[in-house]
C-alpha cells in the first residue's frame, strides 16, 4: 500500500507530511449533522452503514491522508456487561465502585458483544480508496477507567481517582478487566480491516508519574505487546502527559500523539528519535484568519524539525469549526512550511 500516513508512522520518508484530524467526523461538518438528525448517537454507532458513512464523509470532502473509525470509546464496554448512555457526553447508568461490580464484568468475544464494529469496518475498507488507512481505535485503561467509575464526564474525576487510591486492589482489577476487553477489540478490528490501532488517553494527564508507573503503564505495554504480532502501526495519545513521556518512551508504540501544551520540539527530547510524534496544532487556531492559522501550522511543521511527523491537532476539532479552515490546513501541511 503506498500511503504516506504508514511511512510516517513506520519511520519510512514520506511523500509529504501527511495528516488527519482527531474528531475529524462529528458536528462540524453539514453532512453529519443531516444523516445524524433522526437517529440517537449510540443507534447511530451500532448501525454500520451509518457508521460507516460517518467515516469517509470527511475524506470525501478533505484530501486526508487517514481515516479514523466512528465508533466511540464506550462502545466495547456495554460487551462488559455496562449499561451506557450518552447525554452530551458518555453516561453509565450504574457506575463501576465496589469489588461487587467488578465481580460481575465479564471480558466478551467483541465479534458477538460489537459484531456492528467489525462490520463497520468491513464496509468502510470496501469504500476507502486504497493509498488511505483506516485507524482502528479505543480507549486507553484509565480513561475508560475514570467514565466507568465516575459515571459521566469530568475535569477532575475526583470519585475515579480517589477510588484507586481508597480500593487499589479492585481498581486494579478493574483496569486490568478493561486492559484485556481493550487487547481483544483492537486485535478483532484489525483483522476486519484496521490498518493502524490508536489508544486514546484522554484523561491520563490527571495521574501523578508514579501511579502511572504502578496502575497504568504496565497495563498499556502489554496491551501493546498483544497487538505486536497484527504487523499494523500502534498508537498511544497521552492526553496532557508531559511528565508521563520518559516513561512512555519505554513503550512498545509506533506514534506517540502529543497536544498543543507540549512543542514537539520538548516531545521530542524526551521520547528520542526512534518514534513519530503526532499533532499537535491547538484546535482553537482553526478560529484564527488565514494569514494567522497558515502561521500556526508552519510553527508545528518547523517544530517537528524534519523528524518523523504525522500533522494533527492536539486535541479533538472543536463542534464550530468552519470546515474551510481544514480543507486550508491539509492543503498547507501538504504544501510544507513556508520560511
Ligand atoms: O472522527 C473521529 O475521531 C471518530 C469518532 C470518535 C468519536 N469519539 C465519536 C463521537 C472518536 C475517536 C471518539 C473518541 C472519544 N470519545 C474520546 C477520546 C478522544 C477525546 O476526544 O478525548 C473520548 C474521551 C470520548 C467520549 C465522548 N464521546 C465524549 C466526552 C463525548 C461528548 C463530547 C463531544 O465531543 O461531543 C462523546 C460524543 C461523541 N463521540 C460524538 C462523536 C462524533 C458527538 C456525538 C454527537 O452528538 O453526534
């Protein structure tokens, strides 16, 4: 396959800088809000030709060099045997917080418990035209930890992290659950068709170095060591991690993403020169007239330095997005900085 999106995540020289976008489907393009107007988001999820749709919208209207899978990180987990809603957000109707619960999660075969993933994935593999990947994806163990635990969203996750620190056993317990549903979904996805697997940790910002060492770190190495044997480019986001990094440059992965608190230029030093960082355009530049944004984004190439670089933002696009200001950001990436 020649892509420059699996070059640059394998290290190879790419054609050009390629370039995707977290979130890159959802409610800032037209299209999606028409084909999601009748239909709840997790119906919409687990219907795959919706789904499917939902995935190549944006690369039918950018010139992107990936495309990303519609699903969201909670969908594996109703397969635990969790009921989910969603409410502006992800809601779980009966919150994770004793060695009760846990005791009665189970770790299901993903082709019964999401057989719609799979075949989202199939479908979208027969559309996709052939020099464009599709990234697989799910949820890292302590951000989908924090959902199930604190029950909804949050900036802090309070009742999450004070749980791993009041129970350790079971919340390790809990995370290893999720770890191992993690390894068998990523692993389904790629051989329905996912050609790179992305671990979204969203919240992981929020753990102090040390239990990340303790609770986490472990967990997502031997998630990434199952997936090692698939041959496919594999993934990690440490959402707000600058301190998590010497640690992760441990990590058996092809990608680190980093967001925009980060340069690539410090990412760079602390994870070495053996691994491609992604992003990390704050998504608030998006806003930003053109003579500015065009600006923003040759400070991001200048500050990959040549090294190994896959253009993203740092973070999920922003709902009021004007579509034009991406369809301007792929054409300068591709163009390459001007000095
Ligand atoms: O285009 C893509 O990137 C693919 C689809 C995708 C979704 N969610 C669809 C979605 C991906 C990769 C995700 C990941 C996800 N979901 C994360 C990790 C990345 C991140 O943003 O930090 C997290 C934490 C979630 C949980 C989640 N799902 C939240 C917090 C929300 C509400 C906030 C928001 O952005 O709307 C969702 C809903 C969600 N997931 C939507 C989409 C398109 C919006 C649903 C709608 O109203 O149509």
């Amino acid at each position: 396959m020649n892509s420059a999106f699996l070059d640059a995540c394998l290290g190879r020289p790419p054609a050009h800088t390629p370039v995707w976008i977290m979130r890159q489907a959802g409610r800032y393009l037209p299209e999606y809000r028409q084909i999601r107007e009748n239909t709840d988001f997790l119906t919409f999820t687990k219907t795959p030709t919706l789904a499917a749709e939902a995935t190549l919208q944006p690369i039918r209207r950018f010139d992107l060099d990936a495309a990303i899978l519609f699903a969201d990180i909670m969908t594996p987990v109703e397969g635990m045997g969790i009921e989910i809603g969603f409410d502006g957000g992800p809601v779980i109707k009966a919150p994770v917080r004793d060695a009760a619960a846990i005791d009665r999660l189970r770790v299901s075969d993903p082709e019964e418990s999401v057989p719609f993933v799979m075949e989202t994935i199939r479908l979208v593999r027969e559309e996709l035209p052939g020099s464009i990947p599709l990234i697989g994806f799910a949820g890292a163990p302590f951000t989908v930890f924090c959902y199930l635990v604190e029950g909804h969203g949050s900036r802090s996750f309070a009742t999450a992290r004070a749980f791993l620190n009041a129970q350790p056993e079971s919340a390790a317990r809990l995370l290893g659950l999720i770890a191992d549903m993690t390894t068998a979904y990523l692993r389904a996805q790629a051989k329905a068709g996912a050609q790179a697997l992305m671990l979204f940790d969203s919240w992981i910002g929020l753990l102090s170095a040390e239990d990340f060492d303790v609770f986490v770190a472990p967990l997502v190495e031997r998630i990434l060591g199952a997936l090692a044997s698939l041959h496919v480019p594999l993934m990690y986001f440490p959402r707000g991690g600058p301190h998590l990094l010497e640690r992760v440059r441990r990590f058996p992965v092809d990608v680190v993403g980093i967001d925009w608190q980060t340069t690539l230029t410090t990412a760079r030093t602390m994870l070495g020169p053996d691994v491609t960082l992604q992003g990390n355009l704050d998504p608030a530049a998006l806003f930003a007239p053109h003579d500015r944004l065009g600006k923003l984004i040759d400070r991001v190439l200048h500050d990959a330095g040549g090294g190994r670089h896959i253009f993203n933002l740092g973070h999920g696009i922003d709902r009021a997005t004007d579509p034009d200001a991406v369809a301007f950001l792929v054409d300068r990436v591709h163009a390459g900085a001007v000095s």
